[in-house]
C-alpha cells in the first residue's frame, strides 16, 4: 500500500508518494541537480545526501537555482 504526504516546496505544496527520496522528486521535476542548492527544513543538504534524503509530512524544500552570468 502505498502511502501519500504533502511537503512544501519554494511555499507551494506537493504531494508524493513517501518512498521518493530527494533525488527522486528533483528528476521528477526535471531540476538539473548541478546548479541547485537544496534547504531542508532551514538546513543546507549536501548534494551526496540528495538520493537517502526521504521526506516526512509537511517538510519544507526551497530550491535554488544558481545562475552563472557577467
């Protein structure tokens, strides 16, 4: 049986399944994982830890896009 939860991503609420990891949700979003920095619940996570990160109700992920430019 699978089980649904919500967590919020830049504010906005999504809904997945509870077995995705980080990783999981960044390529379902289709997020290039090379130029993102990742907040989770106010912390800083470590691009290593991106694929053994699961998700609890009502977390919070901001997503930052680095932008390169001159």
């Amino acid at each position: 049986m699978q089980t649904y939860l919500t967590i919020f991503i830049n504010g906005e609420p999504f809904h997945c399944d509870s077995s995705m990891s980080l990783m999981n949700i960044l390529y379902y979003l289709n997020i290039n994982v090379d130029t993102i920095i990742i907040e989770y619940n106010k912390q800083i996570i470590d691009r290593d830890s991106f694929s053994s990160l699961f998700f609890k109700n009502n977390d919070s992920l901001e997503i930052i896009t680095i932008v390169g430019g001159g």
